[in-house]
C-alpha cells in the first residue's frame, strides 16, 4: 500500500488471514455482530492491496488463501490421541497427577500457580499415561518449594476444563488459557498434597531461561526486599505476582499499568540504550585501530548487529507475551535493514510483526494485550506520518523531513546549525525531547482508547500528564537496572551498592502513582458506547489529522468546497463520539420491554432488571468464599457496562450470604446508587454482619433507602413489585442466634407483575418459609420462578411448586458444585409438573424479555 508516504504492502495480506480468524471466532462478534467484522477486514484487504493497478495471478491466489489459512490455524479440531488429557478427563472426580514442571511457579501472597506438562493421571476407577498442560493453583501461602525441572505428584485435585463465565460483555478467559496452551485446570488448599516425586531434564531454552532469571533476581531478593523489589520485577520483567494489590491498583488509575506490560516500549528502551552505548563504543576502537573502517561507515552496521544479543536475551528474559514479541519482531526488522543497508519500512515491519504472532497465536487477535499494542504503534506511525507531511518541499518529504521538526520545534534564529548559540542548542533538544515524547504519547493514549474503554471500562484523568513525567524516567531506569542487575549477579558482593540507585530511582516510580491514585476522581469507570462509536472514533482522528496536514497548493472553490465539508463532518464526528461516550444508552427513551436476567456467577446468585422505563435494579451480585474472585468487579459490572449502563437506580440484597451480597458491596464502589431498598426495617437479627455494612456503605454513598413491608406494593413505571417474606410476623418468632441455614428463611422473596407477564424472586428460602408462604396464602402463583436456594433438595416442595405452578424455572448455580445444585431429584420434580428448568452452570446467563403478553429466553452456552 503507498499513499501519502505510507508504504506496508504486507498489509493486506494480514488483514485478510486476520478476517479469516475473526471469521473463525465467536469472540469476534463482541465487537461486530453478524460476522461484520471478518467482512470489513475482507473488504479492507481487498481495497487496499488491489484497488489500483493490476496483480499477478500469485498474488490473488495468495490472498484468496490466507483467509482460509487463518480460519483453519483458528478451528479447535478434535483431538483423537487416546492419551490426550480431555479424552481421559473426569469433571469433578478427584485425580492424582504427575507432570513436570517446565516453568517457574506464580507465587502470589495467598495462592501459587503450577503448569505442567501432564504425564500419568489415577483415578478411582482407572489409572494411565496422559498428554496436555494443566494449570493447578494451591489456595493458600506457601513459601517456594519447587523448581523447573522437578515432577510433580499432587493428590485429590478436581481437573475441569476452563471455562468463561458466560454473560454478554464477559472476559474470555477461555481464549485466554488457551494461548497458554492449557488444557484443564484445577484448584487445591492443602500443600501437602503436592509433592516431588523425582526430576526430568528440561529443554536447553527453558534452562537457560531459568537460570538467568535466577541469577539476576537473586541480588534483587537479597538487597531490595519488599515493594521496592517487587515493582522492579513487575516493571523489568513483566513479573507482577508479587506485587502489592494496592500498587497495582495505584497504577491502573494513573494510566500507568501499562509500565508493568513489557511492550515495545520496554524493547525500544533497551534497544536504544544498546544502540547509544555500543555506537560511541564502536566507532571510538574502529577509529583508532581501523580508521578506514569507521570512515566506510560500516561502524553503524556492526553496531545493529551488536544490539541484537541484548535484545535477544531480553526477549528471552520476558518470555512469550505478545506485546514484547511484536516490538522485538519490528526491532530486528529495523536492525536488519540496518544491516543489508535497506530502507527501514516501520510500517510493513509492523504488519509483518502482526502475522508473525498471528501465524503463532491465532486467538491473539481477540486478546486485549495485542489489539493495545498495535494500536499504539500504528497510531503513532500513521501520526508521525502524516505530521512529516507538513514540509513543504517535496524532496525532503521523500527522505527525512524538515516538515515535523519545524512544526514541532521551531528554529534557532539562523538556519545553519555551526551557527547556532549553546543556548538554542539545547533549547532546540529540550524542545525535541518534550515535543516529542508529548505526541508519541498523545497518539498512544488515543489509539488505545477504543480498546480501554470496551475492555477495561477505566479511563485515567492523570494518565497523559503522568506518562510524560514518568515514561521519559524509565527510559532511563529500565535500562540501567538491568545493566545494574547484571553486574550484581556477576559480582554478588557488590550488590547492595549497586542496587542503591536503582532503589532510589524506583522509589520514585512507589510514590508518584500512589500519591496521585489517593487524590478523588483520578479515573474514571466509562460503560461500553455503541459499536458505531468505534468508527465514529476512528474516523475523528484520522479526519483530524488529514485535515492539520492538508496543504493543497492553491486555493479553488472546490477545494473551499471540500475543507468546509471536511470541517462539518470532523464537528459532526466529533459531537457524536462526546455523545455516546458520555449518553451510551442515547436515545434513552422508554419502551415496552421488561428485561430480567439471571447472570452465571458461579456457585452464587446475581438477577438484573431493566424496567420498560429503562431504570435499572440489581438484586444480589455473587460472591466466592474468602473473595478469592472480585465477582462484583470482573464479573457482575462489565455485564452492566456492556449494556451501556452507568449508574443503578436500585438494589436489593435477598439475605447475607457471602454467595449473594459480595458482588454487591465490590458494585457501589463502581456505580453511582440512587436507591437501596431495606426489607427488614434494620433489624440486625434478620439482617447480618454483610447486609448491616452493605446498607451503611449504600447509604454513605448517598443512596436513599426505600423500607419494603410485605404485601406493600412498589410500583416501578408499569411493573409492580410486591414483596411477600419476610414479614413482621415471622422475624419476630426467631429469638435465637441465627445460624447461616436460618438467616435462609430471611431471604427477601418478591414477585414482579407487567401485564401478564409474573416472575417470583426466591433468594435461598428453605422449605420452613416456603412453608410459612403456603399456610399465609401469599400470591405465588407465577409465569416464571427462580428456583429456592439454586434447586436445594432442601427447598423446592411439591406444595410449593404446585402453588407456583410456573412455566419455567431459572436456576443458578456453579459448575461442578460441591452441593450437586440444583439437585437432580429436584429437576425432576420441576419436570414432572411441566416446568421448562434453565440452569446458568450448563447455559449461562438466562436473558429473559418480555412486552408483558409474550416473552423470549435467551441462553449464552457458547460464551
């Protein structure tokens, strides 16, 4: 492709083997639906590499392949080796494992991480060889014990198969694992159960990779214990686990996170400390022992060939993360030219990058680490390129333009550089630097916004001013710590004075975020916009930066003609992409639609409501025990933020149970609360610890609480909502300390009446209270139920389910619970009264809509 000095003919072959991977993925149609994705990069493709002039016959065939390269590299074919771990897997029944350990374990300061290659599997009814990777994390701190190249034999883990939580909007943990090559995954909490049971010769890479990583981290264990040490690792190495989750935290809100992702930035620091440092280093020994080289100028050739080796170990340092393998795949496309004294094609390097990892790892394409990183850089190409359109002589355009550095410098009074006065020398390098770090980081932070937003939903206020502050810093501390670590390792008894700058100089990097991560409103959570503002957003900016570099030669009436229209559409544009970023949910008008939606929160229970109105209502959000998942946080809200939803206008929690109301405490510190409704009147018996600190956290957040009494209807636009439990009566008959099963029976029980439309609200009710309904005469008698305590044996009664009678039952539940929920004598109770049963553990979130007369279930399996 050529145009404006953009020359990448490589491009459109990438984008026609990526098309036939989004083809191939379901994931693909989160961004666009009806596979348009896949369409556009076909038509793209097809625009770019074949719009002007004729192409050889290769050429077609070559392009016409790629897409089925891309979808066949991407299919998950079956695997027939009897061997294989997913042939012999057991879901749920507890297995003893060998396998080796062929990399360092993820020690985090309450769990720790195992992969192994798998090669004997035990269980009770049958034992033999097996092939696959498993990941197995022990749930409890534990210190190091174990190195690559030991075999493992764990006891009584449980090995399912990864899977997503299945709700619109969700992460694709799934794709994820699988570009780790895992297969099945399993959870443990006694240490004991792991053991070493002998050892196994590791490949010459993975040794040697583990060595060196062990060598230069061991002055850094020894010297700089603590945070100091571990923000090292994290922003060296890419090595979080250690890291404190405040730190983290403070690095997500100042947009500094992405300091921790060795990227090409990290890369490019090492690349050009090596290139400065070997440069001057050369041509000083080639000019005095071989002048007539250093004057061929061979000494920049043999500099290029000299920065690949710190390179190459870095890259091998860092391991196979997608960032670093793209910038290290552009880094060696530009020393090479270097090398055959060619003309170096950042572009094409840059489409070649991505088709080197897409050949490798075809779900990259999906994953947010590889669309960030390449939005980054090509962003900053393309605004590089257009900005050096600003030069307005032609023969400078075509080598290295004048056009950038007078708009972005300006010039020393006298044109000729001998000229110039030591001030305008180094006012003309300050401006340099400044200017030019301020549009490299500008143009990231605008390419990446589309991919924050829609995948992380958190926007930094602080995040460009800090990263002018801060990137420049670490250009130079990255470099030198690892310069510094390597002296350390090579004279360990120096360590402590060699790593004295390097705690300095991170110290600083300690500070500054959490300073500012502890001022108020220094980011910004934003819902998922309408998929049309990625093309809004992304025409804007392309809009602009044609329209700051078109210069045509003379002015015509056509020309006016079009620089109005181009200014009319980049104001359209741009008040369109404000609207929907600030009003995603814009036309927000009323509808007839009531929407109730049973999320997949794992053994757990979340219901959202949107009321025709388009208000909005959580009832209870899920939980893990001990928190060991932020459910609230990385499950519940990006269900909402897909949906385009920014503020709650109610909640309610059922009762307060860890499994209900977790989610729910993590949800007010994301959404805005408008009202928080209250169905025990204070009463701390019927309440709990969770429910008395959830209402107090509400209220604090200046929601206004709403008493609901039973039988008292509250009306929501045309729905009405009628609490029926617990009432006045029957939380005065409990005297006693309340055991977990009791506080059951509190659980708020509501039913919800549009038309003709009528679903009954359960929370964990045990068959006491179902009881307590029946001989009341409560209204039960419901279209929909979500099933008492998610399908207990110990809730669900025949009476009760015949004084229902629903025509469906919706069932939340975990995979593979401990409980069997729901319970296989209860399903078929439910069956054998006619009732349709949903269970989120098999189906995922249970997506019901209705105008009141007809309804519609959806169900998310392939999530």
């Amino acid at each position: 492709m050529k145009g404006n000095g953009i020359m990448a003919p490589l491009l459109p072959y990438v984008l026609a083997y990526a098309g036939g991977i989004a083809l191939a993925l379901p994931a693909a149609d989160d961004f666009l639906p009806f596979h348009l994705l896949p369409l556009l990069m076909f038509v793209t493709s097809a625009a770019l590499g074949f719009g002007k002039g004729r192409r050889s016959v290769l050429a077609w065939v070559m392009w016409l392949a790629l897409p089925v390269l891309g979808a066949w590299n991407t299919l998950e074919l079956p695997n027939d080796d009897r061997e294989y771990i997913l042939n012999q897997l057991q879901e749920g029944q507890p297995a003893e494992l060998v396998g080796e350990l062929d990399a360092a374990p993820l020690t985090y300061p309450d769990r720790t991480v195992y992969v192994l290659n798998l090669r004997h599997i035990r269980y009770d009814n049958g034992a033999g060889n097996v092939a696959g990777r498993a990941r197995i994390t022990l749930y409890a701190p534990a210190p190091p014990r174990f190195a690559v190249g030991d075999v493992l034999h764990i006891e009584k883990v449980k090995l399912k198969r990864p899977r997503n939580f299945k709700n619109p909007g969700r992460f694709d943990y799934r794709g994820y694992l699988a570009t780790q090559g895992i297969d099945v995954m399993g959870g443990m909490s006694k240490p004991g159960d792991i053991e070493k049971q002998g050892e196994f010769q590791p490949s010459i890479g993975t040794r040697f990779r583990n060595d060196l990583l062990r060598r230069l981290l061991a002055p850094v264990d020894a010297h700089l214990p603590g945070d100091t040490g571990a923000l090292l690792k994290a922003m060296v190495l890419g090595k979080k686990e250690s890291l404190a989750e405040d730190i983290l935290e403070a690095y997500r809100v100042t947009g500094l996170a992405h300091l921790m992702a060795v990227s090409g930035l990290h890369i490019g620091f090492v690349a050009g400390a090596s290139f400065l440092a070997f440069r001057s280093l050369v041509f000083r020994m080639a000019w005095r022992w071989a002048p007539d080289l250093a004057r061929s100028g061979a000494t920049r050739v043999i500099t290029a060939l000299l920065c690949m080796v710190p390179v190459s170990l870095y890259l091998v340092l860092v391991g196979d993360k997608v960032s670093a393998l793209r910038a290290g795949i552009m880094v060696f496309m530009i020393l090479l030219a270097v090398l055959l004294n060619r003309q170096r094609n950042l572009f094409n390097a840059l489409a070649a990058a991505a088709l080197a990892i897409l050949l490798w790892h075809p779900r990259a394409l999906v994953d947010p680490g590889f669309q960030m990183s390449f939005l980054a850089v090509g962003f900053i190409l393309f605004t590089a390129q257009r900005l050096a359109l600003l030069d307005s002589d032609p023969i400078d355009r075509m080598g290295e333009s004048k056009g950038l550095r007078h708009f972005l410098l300006g010039l020393p009074p006298s044109p000729n550089p001998e000229d110039w006065l030591p001030r305008d020398r180094l006012w003309v390098r300050v401006r340099a630097f400044v200017a030019g770090t301020f549009i490299v980081t500008l143009a990231a932070t605008v390419g990446t916004l589309p991919a924050l937003v829609y995948h992380f939903h958190r926007i930094s206020v602080v995040g460009l001013a800090l990263n002018l502050l801060l990137v420049p810093l670490a250009s130079l501390a990255i470099p030198l710590a690892l310069l510094l670590m390597t002296l350390s390792a090579l004279v360990p008894a120096l360590g402590a004075v060699l790593l004295f700058p390097v705690d300095v100089l991170f110290g600083v990097f300690l500070w500054i975020p959490r300073f500012f991560a502890g001022l108020p409103h220094m980011a910004a959570y934003v819902p998922s916009p309408p998929r049309i503002w990625i093309f809004l957003y992304g025409a804007l900016w392309v809009g602009i930066l044609i329209r700051l570099t078109w210069d045509p030669p003379r002015e015509t009436k056509d020309l006016r003609l079009r620089r109005w229209m181009l200014n009319g559409g980049l104001a359209a544009a741009a008040g369109a992409v404000a609207l929907l970023m600030l009003w995603p949910r814009f036309p927000e008008r009323a509808t007839d639609q009531l929407t109730v939606a049973v999320l997949d929160v794992g053994q757990g229970e979340s219901i959202f409501i949107e009321f025709p109105n388009r208000q909005v209502m959580m009832v209870d959000g899920g939980g893990f025990y001990k928190d060991s998942l932020n459910i609230g946080r990385s499950v519940v809200a990006p269900f909402l933020w897909h949906r385009g939803i920014r503020t709650l206008d109610f909640m309610a929690a059922t009762h307060s149970d860890q499994d209900h109301i977790s989610g729910l405490e993590s949800l007010l510190d994301l959404f805005p609360l408008r009202h928080f409704l209250d169905p025990y009147s204070g009463n701390p018996k019927a309440m709990g610890r969770r429910m008395i600190h959830l209402r107090d956290k509400a209220l604090a957040r200046d929601a206004d609480a709403i008493p609901l009494r039973a039988g008292q209807a509250l009306r929501i636009g045309e729905v009405i909502l009628t609490p029926l439990h617990p009432d006045p009566d029957f939380l005065a008959g409990k005297t006693a300390p309340l055991q977990s099963r009791e506080r059951n029976e509190f659980s708020l029980v509501f039913r919800l009446d549009y038309r003709e439309f009528s679903i009954l609200l359960t929370g964990d009710i045990g068959q006491e209270a179902e009881d307590y309904l029946l001989e009341r005469g409560a209204p039960l008698n419901a279209l929909f139920l979500q099933g008492p305590h998610h399908g207990s044996r110990y809730s669900n009664s025949l009476p009760f389910i015949r004084a229902v009678h629903p025509r469906a039952v919706l069932f939340s539940s975990g995979y593979l619970n401990w409980n069997r929920h729901p319970h296989p004598e209860i399903l078929s109770r439910y069956r054998k009264e006619g009732a349709h049963t949903y269970r989120t553990d098999l189906e995922g979130a249970i997506v019901v809509t209705t105008d009141g007369y007809r309804h519609r279930v959806e169900t998310h399996p392939d999530l």
